[in-house]
C-alpha cells in the first residue's frame, strides 16, 4: 500500500498529455472524462497516503508536482481556448506559478515547507469541478463556479504567501 499514492501521481502525470491531446482536438467530452479521473486520483492519492501512512519523501515532492503540472497545462489551454474569460484562468495561473516557484525555491533552500490550507483545497476542488463541468458542456454552473473560485484563489493564494513568510522568519530567528 505504501506505493499506491506514488503510483496514482505518476498516474496523473501519465494523463495530462491525454487530456490535453482531446482538449486541444475540442473533443471536450472525452478531455473531461480523463480530467476528472486525474482529480479523482488526486482525491485518493492524498487518501491513501494518510489513512496508511505512506508519506514518503518522493511523494512529498511528486505530488504537488503532479497537482501543479495538472492545473498549470489545463489553465494554459482555457487562456487560449475561449471555452471561459480568459481573465479567469490567468488569474489563477499567476497564482499557481508564484506558489510553484516558491515552492521550488523553498525546497532548493532546504525549508521543509507549508502544507495547503483549507481554503486552498476548497479552492483547488472547486477550480477542478469547474473545469470538468466545462468540459462536460455544464457551462452554466461552471462559470458560477468559477466566479467562486477567482476569489478563493486569490484568498488562499495571499494566505500561503503571508504563512511562507512567517515562516521563513521564524525559521531564520532560530
């Protein structure tokens, strides 16, 4: 069991260019279904990890790389799609760029880093039910969803800012 949350993040890595290939031929239908069943593995990566308590030091690494890369190349292809504003995705992306490369810039400096708040989860949940919903022609109540998630966004990714410098702070006063 110590494996499988390893393996369902090297799965989600699998997916992308699959989603991305059917996204990119508008064959919407299809691009979602691979999309939520990233999302999906997402859910129980961190499940399995948990409840078995197989965190290994790969896994803390490769799966928010997974996570980044997921919703980094999907919010890349929503700019240049026109499927929703494009001011949505952008936001979002800035944010997902800054934390990734703060995180990558943390890790380099050996901090061992934040986990995710709340609102952050809820925000990456929601952004990933828009998406699908999109993609699954729910464009009505995907773009409520994602006029939700703008804001959480931005909330969460201001939250995560402000804990990484606090933290970085009290770790240098030690």
């Amino acid at each position: 069991m110590h494996l499988v949350p390893n393996i369902l993040s090297f799965t989600r890595i699998i997916l992308i260019p699959f989603y991305l290939y059917f996204f990119i031929k508008e064959r919407y239908l299809t691009a979602g279904i691979l999309f939520s069943i990233s999302a999906i593995s997402d859910f129980f990566d961190g499940y399995f990890a948990r409840k078995y308590n197989s965190v290994t030091k790969l896994g803390r690494i490769l799966d928010p790389f997974a996570d980044k890369l997921t919703i980094i190349s999907i919010l890349i292809l929503l700019i240049y799609s026109n499927i929703i504003p494009r001011f949505i995705p952008i936001i979002i992306l800035v944010r997902e760029l800054l934390i990734f490369t703060g995180s990558i810039v943390s890790y380099i400096l050996g901090f061992d880093f934040i986990n995710p708040s709340k609102t952050g989860k809820i925000s990456i949940f929601l952004l990933y039910l828009a998406i699908v919903l999109q993609l699954l022609s729910f464009k009505t109540v995907a773009r409520y969803l994602f006029y939700i998630v703008v804001p959480l966004n931005i909330f969460s990714g201001l939250n995560y800012v402000f804990t990484a410098i606090r933290y970085l702070i009290n770790k240098n006063r030690k």
